[in-house]
C-alpha cells in the first residue's frame, strides 16, 4: 500500500494534469477560426451585361502575411507561371462559387481594414466565368489564375 504522503502527490499530479488538459483543450478551441460565409450579388459585364447572379464565398480561414509575402517574391522572382505553381500547391483557404455550383478554391484569402470596413483580397486556383476583363487573356478558360 502507498503510505499517504504518496497517495496526496499522486493525486496532486493528477489534478494538475487534468487543469492543464483542460486549458489546453480550451487554448486550441480559441485558436480555431469559425468558417466564414458571404453571399453576395454579382452582375454580369461583357455577354452578361444586365445579368445578375449570386455568389457564395466560404472562408476557412486567412493567409498568414509571411504567405503574402512568399507569392510576391514568387512572382518577382518567376512571374506568373510560377505563382500559378506555388498557388495550386497552397492548402486551401475556403470556396467560392455561383450559388447552386460546386465552385473553386480559394488558395490566398486575407482581409484588410478599410475606413468603412473591411476588404476582402482573394485568389482563386481557376479563372473566373466573366469574360473579357483582362485584355491579355482573352479566353478566360485559359487563364490559370483569377485574381
């Protein structure tokens, strides 16, 4: 039998382990961002003119500015062919798609303060369906980043 001194410390350690299971578990449940959803109406430009549609945006999560910085000395450092490389390696940040679509990725999302709110900056790993926007793309389906 453990004489009583032995059976306190035993007991001791045991309760402060279970306080710091405890405090961890409520730790990791701070750090884990809750997913973000935005709908939003988008209107048509080029053929779509006058056509409205929704969208759906779901945030996971944001890039770090240590990512934001890796994509531009990327981009400085191979152009575009190499940024559209280390995007489609990025681990996803969330969706968006035309409401009822199965949409993209997001590979980059972050957010920025803005006198009236905030904006919202994101990359998806496909082309985007509006045609036209960018003059030296002009089959958007070729486009391996919509930005």
């Amino acid at each position: 039998m453990y004489s009583s001194s032995t059976s306190k410390l035993v007991t001791s350690i045991a309760a402060i382990g279970g306080l710091l299971l405890i405090a961890s578990i409520a730790v990791l449940a701070q750090d884990k961002a809750k997913t973000e959803t935005i709908h939003a109406t988008a209107m048509g430009q080029m053929r779509a003119s006058g056509k409205t549609f929704s969208v759906t945006i779901n945030i996971a999560s944001y890039s770090t500015p240590a990512d934001q910085q890796a994509l531009i000395d990327t981009f400085n450092a191979g152009g575009h062919d190499a940024l559209a490389k280390i995007l489609s390696r990025m681990k996803s940040k969330g969706r968006v798609a035309i409401t009822g679509t199965l949409g993209y990725d997001i590979a980059y999302a972050r957010t920025f303060p803005t006198e009236n709110g905030r904006r919202i900056r994101l990359i998806t790993n496909r082309p985007h369906p509006i045609q036209g926007s960018l003059r030296e793309w002009p089959d958007d389906r070729l486009r391996p980043v919509s930005y």
